[in-house]
C-alpha cells in the first residue's frame, strides 16, 4: 500500500465532507441505477459493520441504517457523494434471520451486481475484528477471485478485540492475502465507532472518485 502525503489526506478529508445522498434501493438486477459514476461496494458478514463504516467515512449518523439484527439491509443500497463516487451498501451474508428464499435471492442479486457492474472499481470486503476470517468470508473471497473482482480487506470492530489480541487478528488475516489474486496487497484495521483507521480508509476510497 502507498503511503498517503498529506495534501492525499486533505482531499480525501473533503471529499468525504461533500454532500452525500441516498440515490436508490434495488431489490433486483432491473432496479439497478444506471449511472456513470464509480462505484465503491462494501460487503461482509451480517452485521460486521457495513452501514456504520459508511456512516463513519462520510461522518454522518444516519446516512445507512445501522441495527443489531443481522441482515438488516436487504437490499443494494447506493449513495451519491458529491457527483464523484458512489459508495454501495450490499446485503450481508451469514447469519441473517430470514427464510432461505430470502437469503439466496440476497445472494443472487449480489453476485449479479458483482460481476455486472462495469462502474464497479473496488470492492470493500468487510471482516468483523472480534472474529476473524470465518469459512462464509472465504467462500466470498473464494467468489470474487474467479469473479477478477478487485477486493480491499477491512478489519471492522477492532476497538473490541482485546489489545493483547489485535496484532494476532491481524496477522491472521494478513496471512491469507497471498492465496488470494484479487485481493489488494494490504489490510486496512478499522473501528467505526472510535474512528480507527476511517482517515486512512478515505484516502484509499478517494482515488477512485472522479477528479475535483
């Protein structure tokens, strides 16, 4: 990963300061938005955290609907920031409280977005810190490496891993990258509710949005 300068910071710090607005809900392929942005997706486990990283990276409260209860969002959720990317909230996967039909439509409509999307630059891979890579987040793993879907792993929750404990999360997850063509060389550590890692992370996220 290159290390960001500080005027990449900046930038990046006002990006996110820009207006960002709910655009769309799609239930299904046909309610997809057709769009010329680019587009940044965040995925992971039932409640690993997606909506409150969104939430932290454009320093709103409210702007993805957050809850306890796994499976929460159902649907692919996207938001405008500032006409010059579109961050994408996918439903999660894993543990989500609802019938099988339910799940595996949630599963095909990601998977169609997933390999569809030709605005698509990057895919934010979330991982609960408290837990590690578990066998569904490999098997997405797994889907977008033969998808050639580009794919940033994040380490979400890690105010709630025991300090004597994160560096071995870390590594654990670290140590899987190199198994993994479509996984980018590097793992960003985060915590949304403590504001860990969100700086770092935008500045990663800002080099796919269109120019100022």
């Amino acid at each position: 990963m290159k290390h960001p300068s500080p005027l990449d910071a900046e930038k990046a710090h006002k990006l996110f300061a820009q207006p960002c607005a709910f655009v769309q809900a799609a239930a299904a392929p046909k309610d997809l938005p057709s769009s010329a942005l680019p587009e940044v997706a965040f995925i992971g486990r039932s409640n690993a955290g997606k909506s409150s990283l969104i939430n932290a990276l454009t320093n709103r409260s409210d702007l993805a609907r957050t809850s306890n209860t796994p499976g929460r969002t159902q649907e692919i959720i996207f938001f405008n920031l500032a006409d010059r990317l579109m961050l994408v909230d996918l439903p999660g996967y894993g543990h989500a409280d609802a019938p099988r039909h339910e799940k595996d439509r949630w599963k095909n409509l990601v998977h169609y977005y997933l390999q569809t999307r030709n605005v698509l630059r990057c895919v934010c891979l979330l991982l609960d810190g408290r837990h590690g890579i578990l066998a569904n987040d490999l098997g997405m793993m797994q889907f977008l490496d033969r998808a050639a879907v580009s794919y940033q792993l994040v380490l979400t929750k890690i105010d709630q891993v025991h300090a004597t404990e994160r560096d071995a999360r870390k590594n654990q997850v670290s140590a899987t990258l190199n198994a993994h063509p479509a996984a980018r060389p590097a793992l960003f550590v985060t915590s949304a509710r403590k504001a860990i890692g969100i700086g770092e992370l935008r500045t990663f996220l800002a080099d796919f949005s269109i120019p100022a």
